[in-house]
C-alpha cells in the first residue's frame, strides 16, 4: 500500500522512475484488475505529462526531417514547428474536449472522480504518444527515402490512426474496469462475471 500513501505509480527516483512508470503502464501492469482494485488508476499525470511532451517532440523531429531532405531545400524551421506542434496538438485536444467528456461520463452514471478521469486520460495519451515515439524512426526512414510529399501525409495519417487506435482502446478497455470495480464497491452484495471473466 506504500504506492497508495505516497505519489501515484512511483517506481523509482527521477527521470528514470519515471519511464519505468511508462513501462507498467504499457506493460498493463498499473491497470490489472488487483491494482485498480487495491488504489485506482496509480499514476502521476504531471511527470507522465512531461514524458509525453518529450516523446510527442521526437516524433515531431521525425515528421519535420522531410523538410530537411526535401528537394526544393532544406527547411529547418519546419523541425522545430513539428515539435512544438506535436504536443500543443495532444494537449490542445484534451483541453478543448476534457469538460464534455467529463460531463458525458457523468451523465451515462460513472462515479469516477475528477482526478481519476485526468489520470486516465493522460495515461491514454501516454500509450498514443509512446506508440508515435516509437513509429517516429520508421517515419524518418521514409522522409530521407522519398521526396513526394502526399505520401509522407498519407504515411503520417496512418501512424496517427494507428496511435490513436491504440489509445482508444486503451482508454475504453480500462474505463470499463474501472467502471465495473466502482459499481462492485457501490453495490457489493450484487453478484457480477468481473472476476471471472478478466484475469487479475
């Protein structure tokens, strides 16, 4: 219980500990069914937060190293555009949309509370995020291999698709964990399949 009294998913000190955090939550260990159960969703959403920013400005390298190898001529500028755009985009996102998806959870009866949804939410971007950092090497493979421009888009929409299916799914799959563990604790005499059907 030492994670539950102190700074949520700590498994280390500095920046190191942090990317571990990252790690168990790709790995799925922070959203199991026994570690929602035991504290929520236990992760800090500020250091995730500044390890996002930093894989959503790699990716932003990546995508912005087509205007360096381009054959009208380099364009530097663009590099550093992408990495400041990257971010602003995922966190603009959530910004804009956070009240209505707040609201939307409240109205269809989940007793999730505020912090709950931020955590959830910036542990979605997270996963997005990771799996664009992770793409991005491929994406700069491409912009040195070619000089057209509408495929470097069509192959940078496909890795946003990609991302953010996965992300999707990651918010969808432990919103329904945590939305089934909250109606255990609120109605604990109801028999229910949770235990059965998920794995622990």
């Amino acid at each position: 219980m030492g994670m539950a009294t102190g700074e949520p998913g700590k498994k280390g000190a500095g920046v190191t500990g942090w990317f571990s955090e990252l790690d168990l939550l790709l790995r799925g260990e922070l959203t199991r069914v026994s570690s929602l159960r035991s504290g929520g969703l236990e992760i800090s959403a500020a250091r995730l937060s500044v390890i996002i920013v930093v894989l959503a400005m790699i990716y932003g390298v990546c995508m912005g190293s087509f205007a360096v190898f381009r054959a009208k001529g380099a364009d530097p500028l663009q590099v550093v555009a992408s990495m400041v755009k990257v971010p602003l985009l995922f966190y603009l996102t959530l910004l804009v949309t956070f009240p209505s998806l707040y609201v939307f959870n409240a109205l269809v009866g989940s007793r999730l509370r505020l912090l709950t949804v931020v955590r959830l939410l910036v542990a979605s971007l997270g996963v997005m995020v990771t799996v664009l950092a992770s793409l991005g090497p491929i994406v700069a493979f491409f912009s040195v291999s070619t000089a057209s421009y509408p495929f470097m888009l069509l192959f940078n929409v496909a890795v946003y698709t990609i991302a953010g299916t996965l992300g999707l799914a990651f918010l969808l799959q432990t919103l329904h964990r945590l939305s089934v563990l909250d109606s255990q604790v609120s109605h604990p005499g109801e028999p229910g399949s949770w235990e059965t059907n998920e794995p622990a």
